[in-house]
C-alpha cells in the first residue's frame, strides 16, 4: 500500500509511528505534504524515513489511501489541491473532526472515503478509534483500514451519525481524563501529600484502575471497592450527591453538539 499524508501534524505523526512500528508500511510507501511547513516535513522525512511529496504529487497519482489531517478550515483548500492528482480507487481516510463524508465526496467526487476519530493516545499505540465509510468503500479496502487503524490501537466501526458521540467519548476523553487527574492532584495536596507524592498517587491509581477496567465491569469493579461506610462510599456519596452522572453526561453532550457544529460551520 501507498499512503499520502496531507497534513503533518501530530496525529500524522501519531499513524505514522504505528505504521512504521507495526510493520503496517514501510516507510518508502508512506508520503506526505502539507500547507508551507517545510521545516516539518523535513523532520519527518530524517525522523521516519518517509517521503515528502514533491512539486509534480505524482505519490498522490499512486496512493492507496490519502490521510486528510489537518484542522477543518483547511479542509477545503487541501482538497481542492489535489483533486486532479486522485485516483479513482484511492480511499480517503479523514481524520478531521465534523467534516462529513458527503462533504468530502462534493470536493473530490464520487470516490471511497473513510472518517475516522482517533485520539492522542495514538502516540503510545492505544488510542480508542471510532470509524465509519462510504458505501464506496469495498470489503477489501475495510480490512485494510481496519489494519492501519488498529497500529495505533482499538477499532470500533460505527455509522457516521454516531461520529460526533466518539468524538465526545474518545476523541476528547484523554483531556477530561487528564482534568480529573488534576483535580484529584490538588485535591491531595488540600489534604496535606506534597505535590511531588500526590502527583505519583494519582498517576499510578488511574494507570492501575485502566488496567483493570479491562478486566471486568466497570459497575462491578466499582462496587467491590465500594463497602458499606466505608471511606470509598463516603466519597461516592459526595460524586452523587453533586450529581457527577449529570455533570459528565452535560460534558459529552457539549463536546458532541460542538463536534456537529464544526461540520455545520464548514458547509
């Protein structure tokens, strides 16, 4: 397989990684390009052992699959820019957030596209990604998304109204993770640990707990460590009675609203 990176950002850099690490690709079948960092391509060329695209894009002529990565915005421009250079069978796998598959296909024509949402722990090989495709989009070319997704960790193949909920759950999910690790940081620094300690508590209890919702039911877990007036259920006694369910419900459905508006805003 050939894959065209337009946009090098640091998901680009991210897939890159997993390709590369998981013998998915050999760096000679991967290219990329973007708008006018040169700087930056050229690292990821000494870095990786890529290709940059160069001025006559015949690497987009032979592309498999074109990887949009770059902010909505841009979208439009991007696309126009190598419009004339696809292939009828290249697949075009987005990863930018709101921007439709319908929209896509208005820019390029009638050919397969893919929207995917990974999330920053692609970097270590364990992102959550949700995907969706075209009907265009054969059983074949599927595998093989499926194979250059799960290099940079967990597939789970949605329809493309549910994007905006994985965008919620997945895509922003390590920030409100990192937020509740904050607040529980100066939470046991207000009870007297130095900073240094609760900052080690905090980050060996969530890499503990991530572990072992592996393992189990969430409810279940929860409840074994939950007994009866105990220190545990005083505490979940408080998340209830501040309406915690409520509040990361509103937190999801915010991000996802905001996730439909980005596709809105660019149509």
């Amino acid at each position: 397989m050939n894959i065209v990176c337009v946009g090098a950002g640091s998901m680009a850099e991210s897939m890159i990684h997993g390709w590369i690490n998981k013998r998915i690709l050999s760096p000679r079948n991967i290219s990329v390009m973007n708008k006018s960092d040169v700087e930056r391509l050229e690292f990821l060329r000494d870095e990786y052992g890529i290709n940059i695209v160069q001025k006559e894009k015949t690497e987009l002529e032979n592309a498999d699959f074109i990887l949009l990565a770059m902010k909505p915005k841009d979208v439009r421009a991007a696309l126009g820019g190598i419009q004339e250079h696809l292939s009828p069978g290249t697949v075009i796998l987005s990863v930018v957030a709101g921007v439709s598959i319908q929209t896509i296909q208005k820019l390029v024509g009638d050919l397969p596209v893919a929207r995917a949402m990974p999330n920053t722990s692609a970097k270590i090989g364990k992102s959550a990604t949700g995907v969706a495709w075209s009907k265009q989009v054969t059983l074949d070319q599927q595998y093989e998304l499926r194979d250059l997704l799960s290099s940079i960790g967990s597939v789970t193949v949605v329809q493309e109204s549910q994007l905006d909920a994985v965008t919620a759950v997945a895509g922003s999910g390590p920030a409100f993770v990192y937020y509740f690790a904050e607040a529980m940081t100066e939470a046991g620094v207000n009870s007297g640990l130095s900073v240094e300690d609760a900052t080690k508590l905090v980050r060996h209890t969530i890499a503990g707990a991530a572990d072992m919702l592996q393992q189990a039911d969430f409810k279940e877990l929860r409840k074994k460590v939950t007994s009866p007036n105990g220190t545990t259920a005083a505490g979940i006694a408080s998340l209830e009675k501040n309406d915690f369910k409520r509040i990361i419900g509103e937190c999801i459905e915010q991000a996802s609203s905001r996730s439909q508006a980005l596709g809105r805003e660019f149509e």
